[in-house]
C-alpha cells in the first residue's frame, strides 16, 4: 500500500542510497588499419528493407570518385557530403533530419558518420532526431531524449575528439553549445581505421589530438574523479605522451593517438571535463572558433588550474613548432564578453568537477572575462 508514511519511507530510502549512474558503451568496435574494408558486412544483417536506406553523412574532404568506390553502397542509400568548417549546429541537424524523412517512405536503416567530431556528432544527432519529436534544440541537456536513436555508426578519420565513444552530441543552438546528453546517443557500432588519419594536416592533428590530452588533465584533476574515469584517464595521458614528445614510427604513432582518443572519451564517461572545455564553448558559440583550437587557446591560459599539464601542453608545442593565433578577443566588445561568459558559465558540471562545488565563489563572471581577455 502507498500510504504516506510508505511514501515518505521510500523518499527517505532514496536519497540515503548512493545513486550509480548506469552509462552505455559502445557494444562493437572494429580496430585495425584497412578495417572499414568491413563496413558492409557490418551494415548487411542490419538492413531493414530494400525502402529503408542507410544515409552515410561524411566529411567533403572525401568527395571523390576513390572513396565512393570503397562505400558499400545498395538500393537507395544516400551519401550527404558535409563541410566540417563550422562547428555542427541544431539547425543544420533539423535540416538533414526533415530532407530524409521528406525523400524516403520508411526511416532508414541507420545513420553512418564518417569524419571527425563535427560529423559524428552530427550523425549521432540525427539518428535521434529521426526517430524521436521536436527539434534538435528540444534535446540539448542532460537525459532528454524519450526514444531510442536509429541504429547509428561512427567511423572517425581524425583522432582526439573522443566523439565515437562519448555519450553526447555537442551542438551549437540558437541560445546555447551543449550537447545532448543521453543514454541513446552512443554508437551502436565504430570502426577505428587508423588508415584514414594518413591525410590529416600536422596543425589539425595537433589541434584535435589536444582535444584528447586536455580531456585526460581535467578528468584526472577533477573533483569528479574515480578508479574508473581514472585508469581510462591514465592510459590516454601515457599514449598522448608517446605521440606529442615520445619518437614513434609513423603507423605506431597513428594507432596509438586513435586508442587514446578513445581512452580519453571513455575517461569522461563517469566524470567530466572543466575549465576549457567550458571557456572554449563560449568562445565557439560567439566566435565560431572549432572546438580544438579553441580549447588550446584557452588551455595556454590556465596554469594555476592545471600546472603541470599547462607546462607539459607547452612542450608539446615547442616541439611541434605549433603557434597559436594572437589577439582573438582584442577586438569584442562588452556585449560579446557577456555573452561567452553567461555560456561558459551555465555549464555548472565542468566547472564543479574544476573547482568543487563552491566554484562559483572562485569563478566570478570578472575573473572569468580577464581570462578571455588574455586570448
């Protein structure tokens, strides 16, 4: 019987429990270079029918005739090719999602991103958005998706993002960057190929590698931390430092940045990341700054926060003879500082696993801006 006192013994009960988050995985992965020879043995057994296609959204870096040989392509799928300039936006998600449900009589079979964060974020993105009401805005958040996503496969040709093993969607919104957030977002299925990571340019492998090794300082620093976000956080840290200072033959150096990247994603799983990460969405949702640099430009700027991994990020650098742009926020004017600001700050889980929970004593929205200000 729920009589009220039963009630109240169940609230009480609750809130005494330690509550365990429940996180999902990736249930397959494929690793090993040439491995996305795969893909449509992989994809064959998942058709649902002959009407219902898969849409492959890749990077236009691959818009030629070589690598539309290589996709296994049947009946009516479609390939969209997608520039990876800008960062993925909720109106380009709802764009993509109402051009397929427009075209096709059934939901496709799946949704295959091939490309870097950008666009396995997108894809991940509208595989929920197709099966699930609204507009991508609706889902930026924590656990606000209802519906399980289309089955979804994430192929990545950069390493760093942590994008094929993360349980979110970062999207740029008409307010707002932030991701969605949910137990439905995660692949189904990756294939890690470190064939792809061939073409990809020394700046944007240092820019997007950083990504990953940034990830393992805030989650091993954080307030947050534990075994489990812990041993994946030490695994990436070692192989970023093999990669950015260690001297590794080129084929070992792209198979262990593309394991770290995957170490260093699986390592916020169960924590979070902090300082910039939450200052570089607001210099992308202001700027259009993409997500790598950003978080180096902003990573320079922090040695009391994180000390050790400031001057190590600088070695790094140096012996990559990498130059960060100057004076990215000479120019803004009071407005623009506000506006990054109030993003930054309305990510209160990065900036608590940062500083603890107090930390809006300790960053003030004065404190924050002289921080932006040093860019």
């Amino acid at each position: 019987m729920k009589t009220e006192n039963n009630l109240k013994r169940q609230k009480t009960t609750s809130t005494d429990k330690t509550l365990f988050k429940n996180f999902p995985m990736v249930p397959r992965v494929v690793f090993g270079a040439g491995c996305f020879s795969q893909l449509g043995d992989i994809l064959l057994p998942m058709r649902k029918s002959s009407e219902a296609p898969f849409i492959f959204l890749v990077d236009d870096f691959f818009e030629n005739e070589n690598f539309m040989a290589k996709l296994p392509l049947m009946f009516n799928d479609e390939v969209i090719f997608i520039s990876a300039e800008e960062e993925p936006k909720t109106a380009q998600v709802d764009v993509l999602v109402a051009r397929i449900r427009e075209r096709y009589s059934e939901l496709p079979s799946g949704v295959i991103g091939i490309g870097g964060g950008t666009l396995l974020d997108l894809a991940k993105a509208v595989s929920i958005l197709l099966n699930n009401k609204g507009l991508a805005k609706d889902y930026q958040g924590w656990d606000l998706v209802n519906k399980p996503a289309l089955y979804h496969v994430g192929i990545p040709t950069i390493s760093g993002t942590g994008a094929e093993v993360s349980r979110t969607t970062v999207l740029l919104g008409p307010e707002k960057k932030l991701g969605i957030n949910s137990d439905f977002t995660t692949f189904d299925q990756v294939l890690l190929d470190p064939d792809f990571t061939k073409t990809v340019a020394k700046e944007q492998w240092f820019y997007t590698g950083m990504d990953c090794y940034i990830h393992c300082v805030e989650s091993l620093t954080g307030t947050y931390l534990n075994a489990f976000s812990q041993s994946y956080g030490e695994m990436a840290m070692e192989l970023c430092k093999e990669v950015f200072l260690g001297d590794i033959p080129a084929k070992e150096s792209r198979d262990k940045l593309m394991m770290a990247s995957w170490h260093g994603g699986m390592s916020i799983a169960y924590s979070q990341v902090g300082v910039a990460h939450a200052m570089s969405y607001g210099l992308s949702y202001l700027l259009g700054v993409k997500h790598g640099i950003g978080n180096c430009l902003v990573f320079q700027h922090l040695e009391e926060f994180y000390p050790e991994g400031v001057s190590l990020f600088n070695k790094m650098m140096a012996r990559h003879d990498v130059i960060l742009p100057k004076g990215v926020c000479a120019e803004l004017t009071q407005n623009d500082f506000d506006v990054m600001v109030n993003i930054s700050l309305s990510l209160e889980p990065l900036w608590e696993n940062a500083l603890g929970r107090d930390w809006k004593t300790i960053m003030t929205p004065e404190r924050l801006q002289a921080l932006y200000e040093k860019i």
